[in-house]
C-alpha cells in the first residue's frame, strides 16, 4: 500500500490554509464575538431622562426665610428663582419580617431644614460666583452670602451614557457657612 500525501501538515484541519481561519468563519467569529459582548461590559440602555440644569441650595440654617440666588460668569449674570421646600430624611422603619416576600416601610420625619433648585440653563461646567441674598424670617434683609462652585456633568442614566448637562450643589449651614457639596 502506498501512502498518498494530501498536502497538508500533522494536524492541520481540511479547508484551512496554514494556521488562519478561512475569511468567511474569521469574519462571522470576530461578528459573534462582538455582538455577545465577549471581552466586554453588558449591554446598557440610555434612556431619554433629562437633566435638571442649575444650581441646588440647602438651607440648613434656622433664621433664614427666603433665598435669592445670581449666578455669575464673565461678567454676565442671571437672577433664576428658588422655592425653598421643607427637607424630610427616612424616620422609623419596619419590617413584617425579613423573608423576601415580606414588606417594610418607613415614616418620612421633617428636618427643620429646607431646600429649593435654581434652575441655570445656560450654566456651564466651569467656576461660576454664586451669590445668595438672604431674609429671616420677618422679611428683614441678612447679610448675602458668596462662594465660587464648579459644576460638574450630570449622568441620569450612569456614566456609559451621554451627560445630561452641570449641576452643582451649594448648603447654608446652620452657623451661615456656604459650602459646596
């Protein structure tokens, strides 16, 4: 019996040309790979959330009645409006019992502080001067209050998505200290 050669190396496998797939399974391949996310994050939907634009106040300070806010760059301002809403944190909590079909539930309780949003579309994400006139409770004038805060870009939907816009967020403590948070 004699032996016939087919021309192909120990091991290689019939319809492949040395050690590289054919064009057609490479290209299918790399196209499963891809589209199964292999080597990759999962798959996350952007949804089309939008993004309140502007500046947060709390107001954590007991004397104050009113906020007004002028929110400055290069030398143009704008004078948005705050409503300044009671604040409430997580109160009692409770717990049927701890199986994951029981049910729990929590009591809201006041804060005594209060807390408003200052809507800034043009606002940008770079230092910008806030500044905050104040009155007590009466309506008589306090002395303003002024910080430099940058905004940063907001991500509704987590950041493998677009930005939604700058937002920034500044308090009054309860001694008349304004942070940024």
């Amino acid at each position: 019996m004699s032996k016939r050669s087919s021309g192909r190396k120990a091991g290689q496998v019939p319809g492949r040309t040395g050690n590289r797939l054919p064009k057609p399974v490479a290209v299918t391949a790399l196209a499963l790979a891809l589209a199964s996310g292999c080597g990759g994050e999962a798959a996350h939907d952007c949804t089309l959330i939008g993004t309140a634009v502007g500046i947060a106040i709390d107001v954590r300070h007991p004397g104050v009645g009113d906020v007004a806010i002028e929110v400055c760059r290069d030398g143009s301002c704008a004078t948005p409006v705050v409503v300044l809403h009671p604040s409430d944190r997580v109160g009692e909590t409770t717990c049927s019992g701890t199986a994951p079909d029981d049910t729990c539930g929590a009591r809201s309780e006041p804060t005594g502080e209060r807390s408003g949003f200052a809507q800034v579309p043009d606002l940008p994400a770079e230092p910008v001067r806030v500044r905050l006139s104040l009155t007590d409770r009466s309506g008589s004038p306090l002395p303003a209050r002024e910080i430099v805060v940058t905004p940063e870009m907001a991500y509704p939907n987590g950041p493998n998505c677009p930005a939604g816009g700058p937002q920034a967020r500044i308090s009054l403590g309860p001694d008349g200290s304004v942070t940024e948070r």
